[in-house]
C-alpha cells in the first residue's frame, strides 16, 4: 500500500495545477480599491438640472381647503364649519365628488389625534384624496 502526495507532478517533476495565489492576490488588491472607490462615487452634487418640457398638473379651478385652527376651529374654505357639519359642507362644495382633492392645513400647535380624528371623518365620508398642506422653507 503505497501513498502517493505528488498526484499531479509528471515524471519530469513539472506540476500540472493552476497556482491561484497571485490570482487571490489581485482579487484582493481589486476589491480594496472598489471598496475605497465606492463612497467617492455617492458624493452628493448640486447640478442645475433642465426643465421639463412637459405640462404641469392641472391644478383644480377652487382648490378645497379644511383648515384647522390652533383653538381646534375648523374652516372650510372661509367658511367656519364644526365637526358634525364638515361633511355636509364639503358635500355642498363638492357637488357631492368625492373623487375631489381635499387640501388639509391644520395649525402646527395641533395635537395628532385632532388631525387624525378630521382625516378619519374625511376617510368615512369618502373623501380618500387628502393633500396634507406644509409651509415650504427655503434652504439658503
């Protein structure tokens, strides 16, 4: 019973296997430089981007508006209006579409569950459009 180790050395001592090692040694040297590489390709920049050419949304002729004041006041449109009233109301504006955007502006002091309580009252009517209105701040 005899061991052979050189299974893959011919009788002229010649080794007829791939050595790997440089191989790794480059796949190694590759994958630091990508990773160093990588973070410099994610740089945020400021470009002017160019216009579109296409139309802008049509906006709705009388925008609808449900406001809610910091004293919980609620205003639809100018109209002040109370909670028990909102839909028969927004259902007189609307003509009865409840396919129509309703833009909700409630003051930042209002609580959540306020604004959440208006938007399920929305919700229940059938009023699913709601555009939640923001103040947009300028970063200079």
């Amino acid at each position: 019973m005899a061991m052979h180790f050189n299974e893959n050395v011919d009788n002229d001592g010649e080794m007829h296997d791939i050595n790997v090692t440089p191989f790794i040694d480059v796949m190694l040297v590759l994958l630091i430089i990508f990773m160093v590489a990588a973070p410099l390709a994610t740089v945020d920049v400021k470009v002017n981007l160019p216009a579109s050419s296409s139309k802008p949304a049509p906006r709705p002729e009388k925008p609808v508006y449900l406001s809610v004041k910091a004293d919980n006041s609620m205003f639809l449109g100018d109209d002040a209006v109370t909670k028990e009233n909102m839909v028969n109301a927004l259902n007189a504006m609307t003509q009865g579409k409840k396919d129509t955007t309703v833009f909700f502006r409630a003051d930042k002091t209002v609580n959540y569950e306020t604004m959440m309580d208006v938007m399920d009252t929305l919700r229940q009517a059938g009023y699913l459009k709601i555009g939640l209105v923001g103040q947009e701040v300028s970063h200079k």
